[in-house]
C-alpha cells in the first residue's frame, strides 16, 4: 500500500482500533511523532517497550508495549477481543496527550517561546494575546 501523510494519516488512523507505533532500529528512533499523533487521534497504540516511550504513557494504561513480535501478536489479538479495555487505554492515552500539552499548538508555543527568548525582543501586544499562530502571520 501507499504511505499516507497528515490528515490522511490522522483520518485513517483515528478509525483504526490498534496502530502500531513502530521504531527505526537504524535511526536509533525511542519514539517519533506518531508515539503522541496515534494517541491523539484516539487510538490504541502498540509500541515497542523502551524507557522513553514510558516516560512519555503509563504502559498497559495509555499505552500498550511489546519487546517481541510474539508478544506483539498476543496483544494484537487480546485487545482485538476486548473492546472496552482497548477504548479505554486508547481514552486515557488521548487524554495524557493533552494534558501534558503535546499538541502540534504546544510545540509551537514552545517554540516561539525559545526563540523570543533567544532574540530577546519584545512581541506586539495584539500576539500576546492571540498566541503564536498571529506571530507566524505576523512574520510572513
């Protein structure tokens, strides 16, 4: 199959009951952007186990992990079986998104944040208020 991109991701993914929030061992990946979008769109993910992914979800309560696929598989077919727990895991993952503040918007205020605070200037006060989506209008 083809490899799908934002909103097609996010559509696909949002309608999926387990996504599989798999690594790059070249990379040396410990998570990527999908360990916060599969959760964000209000799915169960299934990831391998390492110690930063866990500092991110409490596994087996907003995230599910795995150290083979043996152990992939087991899980694949209980939480296939088991509707409600895999909805809950999948609530509560969606849930940590937000309330630890990794949206998209979040990161963008960090970021404006780190850069204002580099630069050292001063923002118009109408971008204060409105947040940093004025100051990248304000930019352009």
């Amino acid at each position: 199959p083809k490899a799908i991109y934002h909103f097609e991701f996010a559509v696909v993914t949002s309608h999926t009951n387990c996504s599989l929030g798999l690594l790059r061992v070249v990379a040396e990946d410990l998570h990527t952007t999908r360990t916060f979008v599969i959760p964000a769109c209000g799915s169960l993910q299934l990831a391998p186990r390492n110690d930063e992914i866990l500092g991110f979800f409490e596994e087996d309560k907003e995230i599910v992990c795995f150290d083979s696929p043996a152990e992939l598989k087991e899980k694949l077919d209980y939480y296939l079986k088991h509707e409600w727990q895999r909805t809950q895991i999948a609530l509560k993952g969606y849930e940590r998104c937000l309330r630890e503040k990794n949206t998209y918007l979040d990161r963008l205020r960090t970021l404006f944040k780190i850069v204002h605070e580099a630069s050292g200037s001063k923002r118009p006060k109408a971008s204060r208020e409105r947040g940093p989506e004025t100051l990248v209008t304000q930019s352009l």
